[in-house]
C-alpha cells in the first residue's frame, strides 16, 4: 500500500555525521524561515505503529478512512513545499515487506535503503526542512521501535519522553523544522455519561431516542466532545433482538452526526440475562462473556475513535481517544468483573499512553454507598476493589472511573499510588420514566470539572446532590 504524500521515518544506519558537517558549515544565505510554513500532519496506522507525515491534508484524511491511519496526533511540525534558501529535500520512500513509511533528509541513507533495506517504493520529495539548526526552527528527533520495526519523530520534551517510556529508541536529531503554530486554546468543554438505560428499551424507545437526539441538537451549544454509556444499554435478549434494535437505532443518531461515543457492557448485556431479567441456564460466568449479541449490533467498525481491544472483534475491553481543551484523552472500557487477562491489557495501555487523561468506563465500580464494590457479582472473575487495586490507582494519568449498576448516584475520590487524584463517579437511576444523562464540564485552564444529571425529556435536572464541581484538578499535559 502506497500513499501520495506521507511520512514515517524507519530502518537502516542512522546517518548523523551529514548533519553535523553541515551545522559547521558556513551559511552563504539566511535561512528561508518563512516558507516553513506548511503543517505536517501526523498519523499512525494502531494496527502496525506505522506513522504518516504529510503536508497533504486530503491524504491524511483519506489515509484514516481508506487504510486505517486512524490515530490522529495533529500537527507534528511546520515545513516547506517547495525549494528555498538552506532547505534541503526530505525524502520519502515505503517498504512493502515492513509496512513501513520512511523519511529521510539523508540522499546517502535514502539510498541505502532502497538498495540495500527493503525500500524499494520511492515515493519522491515529502516535503522540504534544514540540515542545519536556526533559531525559528526546533530539532527533530528520530525514535526506532526494534519489536515494531517502525520509526517516528518527536519534537517536544513530552513527546520525546512517552516514545522513550513505551521502548523506543532515540537516534537523535535527523532535521530541523518549524515548530507548530500555536492557536488559541478552547479549554473548556463537555463530555457526557449515560447511565443504565435498560428500562428505556423494554417496550418503546422513546427516551433513549430523545436523548441521542438532544445530545445531536446541542452539540455545539455545550460543545460535546465525547458520549460514554456504563453499560446495562439493554434490559435482557429476546430472539428478535428488538431492544438491542432500539438501543442500535438511536445510537446511528450519533452516528450520523459523526459524535465519537465508548459503551461499556453490563451484565444485562450478555448471554447471563434472560427475559424478565433472570439469570440465564447454563455457567453463569461462560454466559457472562458471552456478548455475540452485543457485538453483532455494536461492531468494533462502528467506532471511529476506537483504537484497540483486548480480544479480536470485540469491544468489551476497548480505548478510544479524542482531544479537547488542548490536552489528550483516553477512553478505556473494562468489561464487567474483569478477567485477569483483561485486567493485565489495561494495565498496558495505560502504560503506553503517560500524556493522556484517562477516563475509564466500566459497569460496577462504587456501590450505592460510594464505596469501591468488593465482590464479582457472585458469576464475575474479579472484583472492582481487584481492577482498581491491581491496575486503576496505579497509573498517573488515570483521572475519572465512571460505573453503574446500583443506587443512583456517588462520588469517591481517592489518591492513587503515584499522587494524582481518581474522581470516581456513580450514575445508575434505573429510570423508566426519563432519560437522566450525565453532563461533566472541563476547564483544563481554571483546573476544574463540573457535573451535573439532566434529564432531557422533561428539561429539569435532579436536585440529589449529584450536581458538584470540583477544582484544582491537576491535568496530564
């Protein structure tokens, strides 16, 4: 697979020496600052780690949907399309045999790779940077990922510290480019949970339809940047499926509106839960991960934010990230009573994004009196107090758990092992007679969230002491 305009750096010897005969070399002519201008953005196919740099706006959005570079890091720096004074070509070639896309401002290294590396598909001129270092241009750093067989660039401190965290290996400066143009920040912005929506879908689904429409029409007003739902989004199965019909159709009106949303699974959302909502025949805890259903109306292609899972075409241990108020975010869903396994894939994707604010979403987590739930269920593996214990309270960069299940509503705070602050939220309601969703409005400027539960379909909002904000909120920047 080959793409018209794209960039990531990959094998053969780093070539170091070119770059730093030409910083001792004497510059007849300034450098042409000013058209290092372009944005090069950058992609990276989650599937291989292979990364995409492009000028070419067009190729980057069609590389997302055509081949599958889905995760978006924005601009990485600033460079020239064309020729100018110091500006030197970097060059751009593609190994089919590694799936790799590689960039390289070295004439000398290119042509090793083509010859000797595997390269063998010249994708000409990417764009155009300086081998030499000036004060409007920043260096930028090569990493190598030996397991992956892939390369990437780093520009900033933050960068260049996850890349060396997650394994990869600093080959030094390779160009240099212009820095990203900061623009203003809007730090403020809205996330929503929806509770357990089971009794919206037993006979109808008129409130959980008006709610995706509302979240739909106000949009922008409260400029929602993501829609999570805690699991329990049905009540039990039936042979027509009709309530995962109903719960599908008004999620498509996300889905229209392209409004990125992660669903966590609830026991009612499994093989464990038969009409009435009994226990089903047969090992509970085989019928408990059993979600076929779930996941044949749920797909893991219906989620474009999405960028893994733990088991192959499922999405009951699944992250998600988006960007908003100028900071990263992850979405991490953990299925109910979580598997040691799973437990074990959370705690690497945690590992591998450290710049990320974490919101996990599981099912059962607090318990109606805001403590950490202690059992499995009685057909569970592991126990919330486990998952928070073994993998949750571990990491920095974990901010929010959000659950269901029981009561109504709680928060907990709780200092993890390395210092940051868990906000730990309860939403269930179990309401059959509104739609009461859960609004969290950030402010990464001020250091503050508010929440509060609104129900749309009446226009009124509970008045239960789950309205709150809390601040000094310390961010993962």
């Amino acid at each position: 697979m080959v793409l018209a305009g794209g960039l990531a750096a990959c094998g053969g010897s780093p070539s170091d020496a070119s770059i730093e005969t030409a910083e001792l070399a004497t510059v007849e002519a300034a450098l042409d600052c000013a058209a290092m201008s372009k944005p090069v953005y950058h992609r990276i196919r989650p599937t291989s780690g292979d990364s995409l740099y492009t000028t070419n706006s067009n190729e980057a959005a069609n590389a997302a949907t055509t081949y599958g570079y889905t995760d978006d890091r924005g601009v990485a720096f600033r460079a020239a399309t064309a020729t100018g004074t110091g500006l030197s070509p970097v060059y751009r070639i593609y190994s089919p045999s590694r799936g790799e896309h590689f960039w390289t401002i070295d004439l000398a290294e290119k042509q090793d790779l083509v010859t000797n590396g595997g390269f063998t598909t010249d994708e000409g001129i990417g764009f155009y940077a300086s081998k030499t270092a000036d004060p409007c241009l920043v260096p930028v750093y090569r990493y190598s990922n030996t397991t992956l067989r892939k390369h990437r660039f780093a520009i900033t401190a933050a960068e260049r510290g996850s890349l060396s965290a997650a394994g990869w290996t600093d080959e030094g400066i390779k160009l240099y480019a212009a820095p990203v143009t900061t623009a203003p920040v809007d730090t403020k912005f809205t996330f929503v949970v929806i509770p357990d929506t089971q009794n919206e879908v037993v006979s109808n689904s008129t409130l959980i339809d008006h709610r995706m429409q509302w979240l739909v029409n106000n949009r922008e007003a409260l400029d929602i940047r993501f829609v999570m739902q805690t699991g329990d989004l049905m009540n039990w199965d039936t042979p027509d499926h009709i309530q995962y019909v109903r719960a599908s159709n008004a999620l498509q009106k996300l889905d229209a509106a392209g409004m990125p949303y992660a669903l966590a699974i609830g026991n009612h959302d499994t093989a464990a839960t038969c009409t009435g909502g009994g226990a089903c025949p047969g090992n509970v805890n085989t019928n408990l991960r059993n979600t076929t259903t779930f996941n044949t109306y749920f797909p893991t292609t219906r989620f474009p934010s999405l960028h893994g899972v733990y088991e192959a075409g499922k999405v009951d241990n699944a992250y998600h990230t988006f960007t908003a108020g100028g900071l990263n975010w992850l979405v991490l869903s953990i299925e109910l009573w979580a598997r040691t396994g799973a437990v074990a894939w959370a705690k690497s994707v945690l590992a591998a994004h450290p710049n990320h604010n974490v919101i996990v979403i599981t099912h059962s987590h607090l318990n109606s009196s805001s403590n950490i739930e202690q059992g499995n269920g009685g057909y569970g593996n592991n126990s919330p107090q486990y998952v928070f214990d073994n993998a949750l309270k571990l990491y920095p960069n974990v901010r929010f758990i959000f659950s269901g299940h029981v009561g109504s509503h709680g928060y907990r705070k709780t200092t993890g092992a390395q210092g940051n602050e868990i906000h730990q939220i309860l939403t269930t309601y179990h309401d059959s007679a509104n739609n009461p969703t859960r609004l969290i409005e950030v402010d990464t400027a001020a250091n503050t969230f508010s929440t509060r539960v609104y129900m749309p379909y009446t226009n009124t909002e509970k008045t239960d002491g789950s309205k709150f904000t809390v601040s000094n909120v310390s961010w993962v920047r």
